[in-house]
C-alpha cells in the first residue's frame, strides 16, 4: 500500500511521520507527491492518496483505506465509518484540507 503526502505540507508530513509509526508490519510506503509520476500533481495536491493494488483511495476514503489496513487503527475505524452518512467524513476532510498550511 502506497500513502502520497505532500512533502511541503506541515500536516502531510506529520501524519507520514505518524503512520510509519504505526505501520509494526511495514506494510505502508510513504512518498512525498515529488516521487509520484503515475498521478496528476493537481488532484494528489487536493487529497490523500493511498493506492492499494490497482485501486486509488482519495481523501476520507484514504483515511478509511489506512483505517482497515493498520491493526493500530482498527479501533478508530467504527469512528470513521460513523462519518459516512450524509458525506459528513468527506466533507470534514475537505474542510481541513482547504485549510492546511504550505511550506
């Protein structure tokens, strides 16, 4: 499984920092967008992007994706899935997203 952050992203690069963290089974590569050529750079600069064999999860889905994947997260996923209805998960995650600093 393959996480793309945005290496200039204070946000970005600290949850890439948290999820090698809790990534015990190193089953997580994470790259920084610079090293990502198999996407465009304007749509993997919008969202997380976490690519699971030939699927691209983006955003919240990303979120829900890393969810099911990291045993250590495994008791957030039922928190996560609780934010689906109505698109209340996507919309707080586009939220944030707009609103994350630049480096």
């Amino acid at each position: 499984m393959r996480v793309l952050i945005d290496g200039e992203c204070p946000y970005c690069r600290a949850l890439g920092r948290a999820l090698r963290a809790l990534d015990l089974g190193k089953a997580l590569r994470v790259e920084p967008l610079k090293e990502a050529q198999d996407l465009p750079r304007e749509e993997l600069l919008k969202a997380l992007h976490v690519l699971e064999g030939g699927r691209a999860h983006r955003g919240y889905a990303a979120l829900l994706a890393l969810g099911r994947r990291l045993p250590l997260l495994w008791p957030l996923h039922p928190l996560l899935l609780l934010l689906v209805p109505f698109g209340l998960g996507e919309g707080l995650y586009r939220f944030l997203a707009q609103r994350r600093p630049r480096a």
